[in-house]
C-alpha cells in the first residue's frame, strides 16, 4: 500500500519590491471614501465620537463658602447690605420672608434684570411688576 504524499507547502515568495507587485490600494478604497452617503456617515460617526469622548464640565463652584443658612430676621438695613455689592451672598425679601437668591446672581445681581429688588423687600415691585428703583425705596422710611 502506498501511504499518500502530504502537500507541500507553497515556496516562501518575498515581500514585493516592486511597486506594480503591490495590490492596488487605490482602486479599492477611493469608492468608499469619494462616495457622498460613506461621507455624511463618517461625519456622523466622527461626530458622535467627539459628544462621547469630549471632557465634560465641571461644576461650578458655588459663589458664596459653604457657610450654612441660618433663620434670621433681617431688618431693611441688614437686608440692604445683601445685595451683591459689598456681600457676594444676594438675599431678597417678599411679603416679610427672606429668600438667597445667590444662585440666580445673572438676574438678582448688580447689573441684572432684577437687580434693583436685591437687598430689598421686593413685594411691592413684583405685585405691580414694575422694575423702576424708586418702588422699592428704602431712603425715604425711617427705621426706629
């Protein structure tokens, strides 16, 4: 009986030196790449990329120390000293309760919209919605 031969093995062939011996790279890849849907893909896929491995941001650190809020009773010449100016903390009054509104300092600050009810009780100027300076006067009262 005669046993069978294994294959043999393909000769070892060098790594081509010649550039016509290279496979043509050119023709293989340039439809993927000039194709207008493969383009919008790559886009999308780049885009997402970036929303997922962007760096997020941080939180803000807060404006005021993490000193706690303490029940008090304000009157008119305290609360005026709260009103973003000379104390980063911005406090404001309505109907007799006091509110920190440091948290919203683009609206209640110096500068903001609501920016002149800061320091203040507010309630006679958000009743009337009125954002003149002279409804929520303080300088005309006198305080015993």
């Amino acid at each position: 009986m005669t046993t069978p031969r294994p294959a043999r093995a393909p000769p070892f062939q060098p790594h081509p030196s010649r550039p016509e011996d290279l496979p043509d790279f050119a023709g293989m890849v340039l439809p993927f790449i000039t194709s207008p849907t493969n383009i919008v893909l790559f886009t999308i896929l780049c885009y997402l990329a970036y929303i997922r491995l962007r760096p997020r941001k941080l939180q803000q650190p807060s404006v005021i120390s993490d000193e706690p809020i303490l029940f008090t009773y304000y009157t008119p010449i305290e609360l005026s000293e709260f009103d973003g100016r000379k104390n980063k903390r911005i406090l404001m009054g309505i109907r007799g309760r006091v509110y920190d509104v440091t948290a919203g300092s683009h609206f209640y600050g110096p500068g903001g919209p609501y920016g002149n009810f800061a320091g203040r009780d507010a309630s006679r100027g958000l009743s009337k919605g009125s954002f003149d300076e002279g409804i929520c006067f303080l300088e005309n009262v006198k305080w015993d």
